[in-house]
C-alpha cells in the first residue's frame, strides 16, 4: 500500500466534504467566520476525521452517513489548538506553518473563534441526528462519544492537568493521564464515533477502542519525542516549547531511545488488536506504523 497517497487522497476528499460544512463568511459576524476559516483551512493532517471514517467503513457502514461527524470532530479539534496556543496556554505563534489564530484575529477574536468552532460542531451533529429519525438513536451514540472525549472527562481534563503540571516533576500515572486524556480521547472518540454509526457490533467496538488507546498514546509519546528533534520546517509548529515550559514529557521521565521503544510496543498492539478485520484493517495498520515513523 502507498499510504502517502492513501492519506493525501482521504485527505482530498475529507476537505472536498468540509467546504460544504463551514459557515459562508458574511453577516455582522463575519469577522468570526472569517477567524474560524483560517484555521479550519490551516491543513494539518486530518487524522481524527479520516479515522471516524475510515472506522465507519471498517466495519460495514457507508462513510456519507460519517462525513458531518467528521467534519464536527475536525472542528472541535481545530478549537482545542486555537485555545492551546493562546499566550495564557502554550503560547505559541505558529500551526500548521501559519501564524497562530490570535496572532492574526487578536486572542479575543480567537477565543471566540475556537467557541464558535466547538458549538458549531454540535450543530452539524444534532442537524445531522435529527434529519434521520430512525437512527437517531445510532447518531446520539455518536454524538455522545465525541462529546465525552471532548469533555471535562476526557481532552478538557487532560488540559487542566497539563496546565497544572507545568514547572513540576510528575510520575508516569499523571502524564499517562494527561496524553491519554489531552490527544488519545479525541482519537478513540473519533474511532469509536465511526465504528458506531457503521453498525458494529459490541466485540467489532472492543477491538476498535484496544487500537484506538494505543495509537492515541503513542502518538503523543511520538509528539513528545518530536519536540526534542523533530524538524520546524516539516512539522509546521515551533519545537522545543515543551522543554521551554518546563514541561514533564515521556522523554524527560525514560529518554528517547526508551520512549521509541515504548511507542513502537504500543502501535505493535494496536494491529494485533484489529488483525480479526484482515485485509479490511490493513489501512489502518499501514497508518499505525506510520504515527510511530513519523521523522525523528
């Protein structure tokens, strides 16, 4: 498999879909939509909505009925990096290669554009929910484990305790919590959301939900590692913040040989937990190594 062009043409065809979800730029708001628009248009890689439809297809469903979940999942996570890297935050000035949003709108336009993103979404999904009676049910399934993973329980959670944990020394059982909260819960919301409205049964969920907690977490342990030596111009962000904000990472607690090795055993595990699928997983493997050999 080319998984290069895999990504690029799901990629594609995930933005082609998203054009018709974001709100038309006019109206006394349209500063808003405007702030809302740029960072919506950044790029990026588009993993959480390519995995809620990649998940739907997996087990049987039809990816159409996925598109507004997705396009609401990209959403809320466009929001959680508009707010991340507000001064008060990571205070970041650059994403996705572009200068960050406040640095372009002013942190009260930004702010308001991340709200507006995070309500949004939920707008799509309830529209979405409500236009098809009979599966409502199915559609509020779905909607809840976006929501959950959002939330106070999940990447919110995660946030607060990583503000929390700045300039201090924290065991494994804290970052665990904050990388499987901050970035896992979206990844296993968006896989479980998928996996949901394509009609999976409960073991089909199980073993969707194993691979998702492990890619979760080894994504974030391969962030972690590229923030020491990854390369500015190929990310697209600033590196080196977290060292900057003194922050507690799988490399400053093990180093880096031993965090490579903690993420290759965690993206080992995600494909045996879907290797019941056969060649219906096989892109979702392909995309596993492909979160633990991102450049170094």
């Amino acid at each position: 498999m080319n998984l290069k062009k895999e990504l690029n043409d799901k990629k594609e065809y995930f933005e082609k879909e998203l054009e018709n979800y974001i709100p038309k730029i006019q109206g006394y708001q349209k500063t808003l939509f405007e702030a809302m628009k740029y960072s919506l248009d950044a790029g990026g890689k588009r993993l959480r909505p390519i995995l809620l439809m990649e998940s739907t297809s997996l087990v049987g469903g039809n990816i159409e009925d996925a598109i507004p979940f997705a396009c609401a999942i990209e959403m809320i996570h466009t929001y959680s990096l508009i707010h991340d890297d507000l001064p008060a935050m990571d205070d970041d000035d650059l994403r996705r290669g572009k200068p960050t949003n406040h640095k372009v709108f002013g942190e009260g336009i930004a702010i308001l554009a991340g709200d507006g993103l995070l309500n949004y979404a939920f707008e799509l999904m309830i529209k979405h929910s409500l236009k098809y009676e009979k599966e409502s049910y199915k559609y509020l399934k779905a909607m809840n484990e976006i929501a959950k993973a959002a939330g106070v329980y999940g990447m919110i959670a995660g946030q607060v305790v990583d503000l929390e944990s700045e300039n201090k020394k924290i065991d494994k059982e804290t970052l665990d919590f904050i990388h499987t909260n901050k970035t896992s819960a979206m990844i296993v919301g968006a896989l479980r959301a998928g996996a949901i409205i394509g009609g999976a049964d409960e073991k089909q969920l199980e073993n969707i939900t194993t691979y998702a907690n492990n890619i979760g977490l080894g994504f974030q342990i391969v962030d972690d590692i590229l923030d020491i030596v990854g390369d500015e111009s190929k990310l697209g962000k600033n590196v080196g913040s977290d060292l900057e904000n003194n922050k507690s990472t799988y490399p400053s607690l093990f180093g880096l040989e031993e965090s490579k090795k903690i993420a290759k055993k965690l993206i080992d595990d995600a494909k045996n937990s879907i290797s019941s699928f056969e060649d219906k997983g096989e892109f979702l493997k392909y995309l596993a190594d492909y979160i633990v050999d991102r450049e170094y």
